[in-house]
C-alpha cells in the first residue's frame, strides 16, 4: 500500500512538472506566444543583418511592443506574413524608445 501510494505521488508530480514545462514554453500569462511574436520579427527582418543582430533586434522590438502589438505578430505568424505584420513591426521600430535599444544594441548597421 505504501509502495504505491509513493509510486503514484512520483508520477503525478512528474506529470505536473512536464505541463508546467511545456505550457509555460507555448504562452506567457497573457496568452501570447514570445516564439510565435519572434518568429513574425524575423521573418519581416530579412537579410542583411547578422544572427546576433537579429536576436537583439527581436528583444528590443518585443520590449517595446504593446500588449495588442505582441498579439497581432504571433497571429501573423500562425496566420502568415503579410503586409499587416510588417507595417506593426515598422511602427515599433520608429519609437524612439526602440530607436535608443536598437543603436545601444548595435543593431541598426546592417552588414551585408
């Protein structure tokens, strides 16, 4: 009896570990998924910058985005591309706010 009762409690703590894992990876408390908003970013970043460039750009663009910004990127992104998406990242990036992250980060010289 105790045997299994010490089996079962390993088992669903495990199983409760493994949710809060992977909910915690698809969306934050707000609903929205940082990897789908990010995915939208660097989609609409293209070439022209390098790999370091373009992950910083991206925090630098989610840090400033609204609420209702980060939304709509992550739907473009489950939805597709399009002319939406990069107009929302454009606006982001002409804050001056954004501006200032994007210079201290080395991120507005493109190298290629």
């Amino acid at each position: 009896m105790r045997r299994r009762s010490m089996v079962t409690r390993c088992c669903l703590s495990g199983a409760l570990v493994a949710a809060t894992l992977l909910t915690g990876c698809s969306e934050t408390k707000d609903g929205i998924s940082p990897d789908a908003t990010s995915q939208a970013i660097l989609q609409v970043a293209g070439d022209g910058f390098t790999y370091g460039q373009k992950k910083r750009g991206v925090r630098c663009l989610m840090f400033h985005a609204t609420e209702a910004e980060r939304a709509a990127l992550a739907s473009d992104a489950r939805r597709g591309i399009g002319a939406a998406t990069v107009q929302t990242v454009q606006v982001i990036a002409q804050r001056p706010q954004t501006q200032r992250c994007l210079r201290e980060s080395n991120v507005l010289t493109k190298t290629r």
